[in-house]
C-alpha cells in the first residue's frame, strides 16, 4: 500500500480508518439479485437453491437481493444461473437503481451499461414495460452486456455503442439517466487488490475530467424536472464531491436528498483539503466497505430544476 493511499485515506476516514483498512482484506460475501422477469415465485426458488446447500440472506435495500454465505461450489455456475433466474451482483451495485427508481413505460438511459448488471436491474423494476437505452462505448463490454440483456428475458432494451457524452446532442429526450461512470474502482479493492498498485495521486483527477462530461451530456438529454443519477465505486473525493459540485455549480443541477431503507450510509463530504463544495453535495451518499460489507460506492439522486 502507497503511503500516499494511506494517507489520504487517514485524512478521509479519521478514527474509522483501521475498520476501513480490515475491510480491504476481509473476503467479500457474494450476492445474487433474483430476476423477477423470469421467476414468478421467489421463495420457490429460494427454497431450490437452498436445496442445493445455499445459505440465504436478505439484502436489506433491495428486496430481490440475497447475500450467498455458503453454496458449495461457484454461484455463477448453476442451471438456475445460466437460464437467468438470477444474476450475479454485489449488493452494493443494486442501489443506483433503487435510487433511481425507474418506473413502467419511462424512457431511461443507461449511458454506462455494460456488463448490464444495472440495466437488467432496472428492466426488473419495470416489469419489461418502458425503454431502456443502454450504452457502452467498447465493444468488448457490448459483448457481455448483450449476452446478459439476452439471458435475463429483458424486452424493453436497445443496445447503443457510442460515445456516451454525444447524448448531449439528443436533447430533452429522456425521463431518467443513470450515469455509472469509469472510475477507478476503490471502493472494489478487496474484490481487486491489485488497485492498490496502481492507484495514484492524480489518476482520480484525470477520470473525474471523463465524469464532468458524462454528466453535462446527461443534464443535456434529460427533461426538466428530469432525474439522474450519478454513481462510482469509488470513494475518491475527486470522483465523488468534486464532480457532484460541477454539476451544481456549472450545470445548476440539484442535489436531492436520498434515505435508502436499510442502508447504513454516509452524508456527502461538505469539504475536502480546504474546498467548501456547493450547497447540497452533503445530500450525496457515501458507502464504506466496513458499513455494510460491500463494496463502496458514491452515488447522487440529481433533479434538472
């Protein structure tokens, strides 16, 4: 670990900071979110699965989400699996859609899509009814995210490969949009450790120029009164606070305070290293890998006035 890393996140964390750091290197429960779109009784699948040797938690924020403390063999490799009954995903990654709340017959855009955990997520709570655009620039990543899209039973779906800051060009076309920006992942450490090799000073920097841009587009093809949400896996202020500011104070977005139902999480940072953010930022949602054994994320519920 770089003394920089932790001494940034000393700073950051304060007494809380040896939690944070055991966190880092506690393994990481897996997570299932069960597919309503293709499994009409949940508990009858529950009860087959645990069958099979599973044990099952209830994810507290999600009512679809279970945690996987015991399967006897990989989760990812079961019939169940494979015929889209549910899909793997850290339960952390489930609250950008919750927070978004999309609903029956909205046109939504997914600007970041791939591999489709979110999107499929979103097309469960919409009961198949509705668009959803999802996009992703790369084409290796479209892959997976058709290949999921597919396997999930999702119908109300149209896959794009673009740029995701040329939706901007659309205009006031879309009811929500969810941006689930490139970051650099920290708060995916104890699932990738390897980050904390490569992690640097500035490279948070660099991306949060990526994230700005995303967000303009965004603010551009939402309607008024419209809602996006902004979400990381990260907990680098500069990919968190910084941008949620910019989208304040240069693209006069507001920032809608969010309670999640059975989430332990933090209020946004209203400073960092002597920069006192725009009014609101506070109302953004920070999530350590100690509160609730997930991964950490930074997510923001942003209102086009």
């Amino acid at each position: 670990m770089k003394e920089s890393f932790e001494r940034k996140y000393r700073m950051l964390l304060g007494d809380e900071y040896e939690l944070f750091l055991e966190s880092l290197f506690k393994p990481l429960r897996d997570a299932i979110r069960v597919n309503t779109l293709k499994v009409t009784n949940v508990d009858a699948l529950l009860r087959r699965l645990e069958a099979k040797g599973w044990r099952l938690e209830q994810v507290p924020w999600y009512p679809h989400g279970f945690w996987v403390s015991e399967t006897g063999g990989r989760i990812g490799a079961t019939v169940e699996h494979c015929l889209g009954y549910y899909y793997v995903q850290d339960a952390a990654s489930m609250i950008p859609p919750v927070v978004l709340d999309p609903k029956p017959g909205e046109v939504i855009l997914d600007m970041c899509a791939a591999p489709g955990s979110k999107t499929t997520q979103m097309a469960q709570m919409m009961e198949n009814k509705g668009v959803i655009i999802a996009n992703d620039p790369k084409t290796k990543r479209i892959a997976a995210l058709g290949s999921n899209i597919q396997r999930c039973g999702v119908m109300n779906c149209v896959i794009t490969q673009m740029d995701g800051r040329a939706f901007g060009k659309l205009g006031p076309v879309f009811d929500k949009v969810l941006v689930d920006a490139p970051c650099t992942c920290t708060g995916t450490i104890m699932r990738s450790p390897e980050i904390l090799a490569t992690w640097g000073p500035y490279t948070a920097r660099s991306l949060s120029r990526l994230q700005k841009q995303l967000l303009r587009a965004a603010s551009r093809c939402v309607k008024k009164e419209g809602i996006i949400v902004y979400s990381v896996c990260s907990l680098e202020p500069e990919e968190g606070e910084f941008v949620v500011d910019y989208a304040v104070r240069k693209l006069g977005l507001e920032v809608e305070e969010v309670n999640v139902e059975g989430l332990k999480a933090r209020h946004g940072l209203s400073e960092w290293m002597g920069r006192r953010f725009a009014s609101g930022v506070e109302n953004s949602l920070r999530v350590y890998p100690h509160d609730n054994w997930t991964e950490g994320f930074f997510v923001a519920k942003l209102v086009k006035a």
